[in-house]
C-alpha cells in the first residue's frame, strides 16, 4: 500500500477535501496542478484523470477517485471514527443532496459563469450579463443555504463532509464578488476556527 497523492489546485473547490483529509489526519502527499497554467492538461495529470480536473485521489491501493462528493463520502465511509457524516440514511442522504446542490448548481453552473464568463464570449458586455447570472445563480443557492443552516452550527447538526462542500463556495467570495448572507459569515467564521481548516488554509 502506498500513500495516498491527492492532486489540488490553488483557488479551486479541491480546498473543501484538504479539509477532509486534515479533520481525519490522513496520511498523504499534496500535489498542487496550476490550473491558471493549464497544468491539468499536462498529458502526466491526464494519466490520472482524463477529465482534466482536480480534486483527484489516488488511494492506498493505486486507485483514483474523482469528483467532489464522491471523494468526500469515500473519505467519510472509510474512516467512519472521524464521524464526517452522522449515522443513518437520512443524514447520508441529505448529505449527497446538499453536496449536490452546492457542486451541479452554485459551483458548475453559477461558479462558471460568474467567474469564467470569457469560456462563453469574447464579447465585454455579453461576459458582464454572463457574470451577473452567474452570481445571481450563487446567490440563490446562498439564500438557499443559509435558510438550511438556519441556528444551527454545521449544516446535519454536527460537522460533516456538507461543511466542507459550502465552505470552499464561500472562499471564491472575492473571486466571484459575492455578497455572503451572515448567516453564512458567521458559518465560514466557524469553520476558519477549527485546526484542521486552518491547516488546510496554510498547505
Ligand atoms: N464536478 C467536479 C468539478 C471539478 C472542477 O470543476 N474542478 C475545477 C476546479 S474548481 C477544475 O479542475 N477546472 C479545470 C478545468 O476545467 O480546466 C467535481 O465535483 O469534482
């Protein structure tokens, strides 16, 4: 068995699983892809996903695993003593519905267009309107997200792989000029105090 390489990119949505691996004290080698390089396109990186996109695990046994919600369950069922999900159906469901919501919809959708409007038209203003959609698309599913957190701390009630998943929409706060609701402020505060965020911050 080898150590697991897991493959990030400054900036990106792959900050959400460094704080997975560091709230369950994995054993792994970061390796940081230059996105605003192209590096993901780099024929080395496309070994090990053809998709071109980070995050990408490879695990203990060789094997990669991508895609955010995938790679988050997979660490929160493996290493079930870091309690990363609470127990039972309900909760892993609910789970998969928010981590859902937040990638398909705030981040593929709204986080490309609000960010990436240049993928879409070489066009000044055609790329402003494209922005704004995009950032009304997040700040819909913010609202949407902060009416979920309601009074509670973390999004199932006690931290879990949900937190992670809102918590790296939240830090493209200047990146895609973002209004966050306080709610949410008061959310990334809290996961900005916990060791393992502050550690994934910092690598
Ligand atoms: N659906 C994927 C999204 C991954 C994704 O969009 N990654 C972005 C960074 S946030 C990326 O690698 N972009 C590089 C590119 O598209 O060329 C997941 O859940 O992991």
């Amino acid at each position: 068995m080898a150590r697991m390489k897991y493959f990030h990119a400054p900036m990106t949505c792959s900050i959400g699983l460094i704080v997975l691996l560091e709230e369950i004290g994995a054993d792994y080698e970061l390796i940081t892809i230059q996105v605003s390089k192209g590096e993901q396109h780099n024929p080395e990186f496309r070994a090990i996903n053809p998709k071109g996109k980070v995050p990408a695990l490879v695990r203990e046994d060789g094997s990669v695993l991508t895609e955010f919600p995938a790679i988050a369950m997979w660490l929160a069922k493996s290493v079930p003593q870091a309690n990363l999900l609470p127990p039972g159906l309900e909760a892993e469901i609910r789970a998969m519905e928010l981590m859902e919501f937040v990638v398909s919809t705030a981040h593929m959708r709204g986080g490309t267009l609000a960010m990436l409007p240049g993928k879409f038209s070489q066009n000044d203003a055609a790329q402003k309107d494209i922005a704004e959609h995009g950032r009304k698309i997040i700040h819909d599913a913010l609202d949407f997200l902060a009416e979920r957190l309601g009074d509670k701390d973390f999004f199932l009630g006690t931290f879990s792989i949900v937190d992670a998943t809102v918590f790296y929409l939240l830090q493209w706060k200047d990146r895609a000029g973002l209004d966050i609701p306080p709610t949410l402020e008061a959310f990334q505060n809290r996961m900005k105090a916990r060791p393992a965020v502050q550690r994934a911050l910092a690598a």
